[in-house]
C-alpha cells in the first residue's frame, strides 16, 4: 500500500485593508497572525511585512490591486480590492525617455502658469517618482529654491527659499505630519537671522540640519551669508560660521546685491563646503575652527588637470555651478556654465567630478558630460549612485523661453551615457534638485 502524504495548511489568515486618508497612495492593513501582505496590480506589486498593523505605500493612482496576505502554515487570506485614489489634477507628469531599473526619485517641482516670471506658481509639489516617472507619493509644498533629502527612511526633509513665503528646514513623514520645523528667525548675539535660502540637508552626524541663512534686519552687510546648524531634537544651535566674520580675507570685496549667492553646502569628513555660484568658487572649511582651508574655481588656489597630467584651461572649470558634494577626495559639481563664455569658452552646462589632491594643489577632471546646446540658466543637481550619477536639471522659460525641458536622468559611471531617463515635456514644469533612493519607502 502506498501512503500520499499531503501537506496541509492551516485555517485562512484574516486580511483587512481599506485606503489611508492621510496618504493617497496607501492603504492601512490588519492581520489576524504575523504575515506577509502582498498587493498586485497588473504591472505591479507592494510587499509588506505586517505584525498585526501596517501601511502599504507606493500604490499606483487609480489602480486597482488585490491585496493578500500569506504566512507559513497558514491558507493564504482573500483577497481585498483597492482602488488607489487619482493624482491631482495639477500635479506635472514626466514621460519616460529612457528605460533602466532606476530606482526612485525625491524631488520637489513646480508648475507655473505665467511663462514670463518664475513667481506666477499654479501648482507645487514634493513627490516621489519611481523609474517609469510615476509618482509614488505627493506632497503640496515648497516652490523655489526648496531642496529635498530623505531624513530616515519615511522621513522627508525640505527647506530653503521659498517664493512667495519663507521655507524653514522642516521634516515631515509619508502621511504629510510635521515631524520637526526650525525656526523662522533664530537670534545670535542680538541679530536675527533666518532668512533661509537654496540649500537645507543632513549633518554628517545625522542628528542636525545644515542650512544657508541671511540675516533679517537691513543694514550694509545684507550681502553677507551664514551657514546654521540646528539640532533635530530640540532646535538648538549646533554650529554657526558667518562670512564676513571667518572669510573676509579670503572672499573678494562685494559689490552689488547677493554678490556671492551661496546656493548649496555640505558636510564631509570634518569639512564644510560651500557653493559661491555668483563667484565661481568653492570654500572648505574646517569645521572645527571655522578656517577656510582653501577655495577651488577658475583662477584660485588649485590647478586644473586631465586624468593625464595635462593642464586644461581657465574655461575648462565649472563657472555659475548650482550644486556641489563632496565626498573622501571627490567632488561632484552640476555646473550651469553661465559665466564660461564671458571667460572665452561656450555658456555650456556641464556635470562633473574632481578629484582634489589638497596637498598639491591639484584638481584632475575624472569626468565631465554636456551635449550640444545644453543649457540651463539656473538649479539643478548632481549625486553619485551606483555605478553612475543622478542629474536633475530645470526648464527655466521666463529666462530660456527656447530652452530645454526639465528632465532627470542617469549617467553611467564612465559619463559617457545616459541609462535613464524623464522628461517633463511641459515647458511650464521648473525642479531644483532630487535626491535618488534604491527603494521605497
């Protein structure tokens, strides 16, 4: 006699699933035991690992999924049915140039219905696209020079410049709840200051915001500029470098309004480097003593060099740049190119990487991309990725009505391809920067 011995599983889980109200691609799941909540639509699927209570983000916009929920030694639940709620119907949508496993995108945009100044806003937001340019998530806010990065995983940090109304540093997560929020004006030996503009990201430590600030009140030294680091646990102060107190000597006498326009800093290794774009110039400073170490562009404290040893010319640095990273001995410059035909080149946007040989003196080009008629007059940005690089870069009609569209995309690590791809082929569609992650949330 022969014995068939069938595996039996046990009773069916219990599923509960309806869609989040806070988050409108998301839906709040129940189980009756530790599983697995699997939601599929035809050309997509959601997994998430729920004890007893959970979010499923990410779901696509008014599409419908069936959401299950599987466990070892359990049948597997019925399915539920949702429908995820439509986008709104001013947010801007990109169209996929380009395909390639891309990951997703943080990133802030706005649409504007006046071609004739960046101020006429119709509609702004921060959102997540995924690698077919789809919104993953969508946040009314920002509009300007806002930036964005992730604080923790389901976590979102924005601030800067805000057109129409101030912008200080703020955290919010998935379901769009204030976490955390600096302060409008915080006040220093008497002056206030907290007139925040262009850049606003993470400490080296994690524990803090780095942002650029002016000071409030009016007085000869508006040009002037600050970087402030506040902590995310109780807003404190954590360290404050003012220019014309720790760089008048290193700095060129200013003249007219902004003559510097520090639009981007970042920390690294004990280091702060700031982006002076109306300078074409760089500044490290060292953290601990506040010191400018030294200052990188055309005709400053570094030689320019081809991975060869060849010396490349005045033109061949980055003139007018956005956005500025560095990491170990590597920096990372989305170069607008603005001021290089002054200098006797073409205005031609560039993206590149420096490697800074500080002892010597030396920065060697590792990598610069442009293409023919590439230009854009204002933002955009530029951060390393596996095996590459993620650009973002701006339509700018009210000053380029013939200029290309926004777009983000993907170099490879060599710069010589692109292996991504969207395009907002709406004139109208103006982004700052965007922030890439290998998953989301």
């Amino acid at each position: 006699m022969i014995l068939l011995l069938v595996a039996c599983k046990g009773p069916p889980l219990s599923l509960q699933a309806t869609l989040s109200t806070e988050d409108s691609h998301a839906a709040l799941v129940t189980v009756s035991a530790p599983a697995t909540v699997v939601c599929t639509s035809d050309d997509d699927e959601r997994v998430l690992n729920v004890e007893e209570e959970g979010t499923v983000r990410g779901l696509l916009a008014a599409v419908e999924y069936a959401c299950v929920a599987q466990a070892e030694g359990w049948s597997d639940s019925p399915p539920v049915l949702l429908t995820a709620q439509a986008l709104p119907g001013d947010l801007p949508l990109p169209t996929l140039k380009i395909r390639g496993d891309a990951g997703f995108h943080l990133l802030q945009y706005s649409k504007l219905n006046d071609l004739s100044t960046e101020k006429a806003i119709e509609a702004r937001y921060l959102a997540v696209l995924d690698d077919k340019g789809r919104p993953r998530w969508q946040f009314p806010g920002g509009a300007g020079d806002v930036d964005t990065s992730w604080r923790a995983p389901g976590e979102i940090l924005f601030g800067g410049f805000g057109i129409d109304k101030p912008f200080p540093p703020t955290v919010v997560d998935l379901d769009g709840k204030v976490l955390w929020m600096g302060p409008d004006e915080v006040v220093i030996a008497g002056r206030p200051y907290g007139d925040w503009n262009h850049d606003a990201g993470l400490n080296a430590e994690g524990n803090g915001v780095m942002g650029l600030v002016r000071q409030l009140d009016t007085g000869p030294d508006d040009y002037n500029f600050q970087i402030m680091e506040l902590s995310l646990e109780n807003g404190e102060v954590l360290w404050f470098w003012d220019a014309f107190t720790y760089a008048a000597d290193v700095l060129p006498p200013p003249e007219g309004l902004d003559p510097y326009h520090a639009n981007a800093v970042w920390e690294d290794s004990g280091r702060v480097y700031v982006s002076l774009r109306a300078d074409n110039r760089v500044i490290a400073i060292e953290k601990a003593t506040k010191k400018v170490l030294w200052s990188i562009g055309p005709g400053l404290d570094f030689a320019l060099q081809d991975t060869d040893g060849k010396p490349l010319a005045e033109i061949e640095w980055f003139y007018s740049q956005h956005d500025v990273k560095v990491i170990g001995d590597l920096m990372y410059v989305y170069d607008n190119g603005n001021e290089r035909k002054e200098a006797g080149g073409t205005a031609d946007t560039r993206v590149e990487v420096f490697r800074i040989d500080e002892d010597r003196r030396i920065a060697t080009r590792e990598m610069m991309w442009t293409k023919k008629g590439w230009f854009t007059f204002l933002w955009g940005g530029i951060d390393p990725i596996p095996n590459g690089y993620n650009v973002a870069a701006s339509s700018l009609v009210w000053m380029e009505p013939d200029g290309p569209t926004a777009e983000l995309f993907h170099l490879d690590e060599a710069g010589e391809e692109i292996t991504w791809r969207i395009e907002f082929e709406d004139p109208t569609v103006t982004l700052y920067r965007s922030e890439w992650s290998a998953d989301f949330p």
